[in-house]
C-alpha cells in the first residue's frame, strides 16, 4: 500500500483516494497516477513532457488530457477541504506539489534570504562600534574614499 503524506491529509495511491478527516475524494486512474508523480517529486517542479511519458507512456497522451487531470485533482483537493494551490502550475514548463501560500508573517521574508539579512545587520553594527570605537579614524576615512580630503 503506498500512501503519502501531503499537509494534514492522506493520498492513498494504490486506490487513488484522497482522505482527510471526514471526507475522503477518489481519483481517476490517470490524475492518480499524475499525483504519485508529483508526490514523488514534491516541492520540485515536474516537467509535462515527464509527467505524460510516466503516465500515458512514451508519445501517447495529450497536454489537454493532463490539463483535465491537473483540474481533477484539484477539484478532489477542494472536495476534501484543500486548498487547490498544493498544485502550482509552472507556465509552459510543468507542475509542482508544494504547500499553499502561507499568510503569516514569518513567510514575508523567504528563508533563503535570511542569511543575506542577518549578515547586513551584523554588518551594520560593526561599522556603527568601529564609528564608536574611532570616531575620528572612521571620518578621516570616509573623507578619503568621497574624494574630499584636502591636506593642506
């Protein structure tokens, strides 16, 4: 039986049943399919062409057939109190499995950037102790650098 973990609800896909507490959305074969390829993928981005060649087989289906697979899962999602943006499409590229946009605020600033952002503000405090610390080397200094240091 294999079953993923997606949120707070199960994909079954073995009998292609999404079920969440109280509801439970039973998919087609081919959405089925297409959803194990984005479960075993998830948070990347998975191309059309990857998804039609696993699920239909080399040259065989369609992009109209995957688009009204992608529209049944999301509509499954929804049946079981999803939200439809665990399937974010990726224009003329594919589709990916990720959480639905957050709306708290610790998702405003992106993790990635966060380094970049502890860094500039330890960056800032040094030069703000080294303005402290040498206030007239710290001058001297700048002067130089603007081009307006004239020894007389």
């Amino acid at each position: 039986m294999e079953r993923f973990k997606i949120g707070d609800f199960d994909f079954a896909a073995d009998s292609g049943e999404l079920i969440n507490r109280n509801a439970v959305a039973r998919l087609e074969p081919k959405p089925t399919l297409v959803l194990r390829q984005l479960c075993l993928s998830a948070g990347r981005v998975v191309s059309r062409q990857c998804l039609l060649d696993a699920c239909w087989g080399q040259g065989d289906g369609s992009d109209e057939a995957l688009t009204q697979c992608i529209a049944q899962i999301r509509r499954a999602l929804e049946k079981v109190g999803q939200s439809a943006d665990w399937i974010q499409t990726r224009s003329k590229v594919g589709y990916r499995l990720a959480e639905p946009r957050s709306t708290t605020p610790s998702a405003a600033i992106a993790p990635r950037r966060r380094p970049v952002l502890i860094g500039a503000i330890a960056a800032a405090f040094a030069l703000l102790a080294l303005w402290i610390a040498y206030p007239h080397a710290a001058r001297h200094f700048i002067r130089h650098n603007l081009g307006q240091y004239h020894p007389s």
